[in-house]
C-alpha cells in the first residue's frame, strides 16, 4: 500500500559531510579540511542529493553555492546538531 510519501534514511556523517562543504563553499576545501579525499566529499553530497532527487548545490567554477533545497537542509542539519549538541550536554550534567 502507497500513501503517497517517501521515507529518507539519511545518513548522519553524510549529513556533515554536506554541511562541512557548504560552510567551506567548495569540496576541495572542505575535504582539505577533514584530511579526506574530495571524492569522498563528492560521492557523500551525490548519494544524498539522489536519495532526495534534488540537487543540493549549484557548481561553480569558484566552488558551490546551496540551492535552495541545499538551503533548506543546510538549515535543519544546523538545527539538528544544536539540538544534539544541547542533549549530549545535559546528559553529562546529569
């Protein structure tokens, strides 16, 4: 039976991986960054954009720029890791 939506599953580190490139603008830098490969980067930002069907960045010669989907989950993944952030602290004081 189909309800008409879908079910993402994406993945935490990809997740990062997509913030660290969009804070830094480009894969290479980000990538430089995190010691790691740039095709890492790459081939975590391409598995989640065809997890979504939607570009995540535009490409520029200069590097990338969120599109406004890119925006959007640039936003959540911030909010989510605030949020994470808050959790883990309260669980030490604890």
């Amino acid at each position: 039976m189909h309800f008409g939506y879908t079910f993402f599953c994406m993945n935490w580190e990809k997740l990062k991986v997509f913030k660290k490139v969009a804070k830094a603008g480009s894969f290479l830098t980000a990538s430089k960054q995190d010691n790691k490969s740039q095709s890492t980067f790459s081939r975590a930002v391409m598995d989640l954009e065809k997890e979504i069907n939607q570009k995540l960045f535009n490409r520029t010669s200069k590097g990338v720029i969120p599109t406004l989907h890119g925006s959007t989950l640039l936003n959540l993944v911030d909010d989510f890791s605030n949020k994470l952030n808050q959790f883990k602290n309260n669980i030490r004081k604890n």
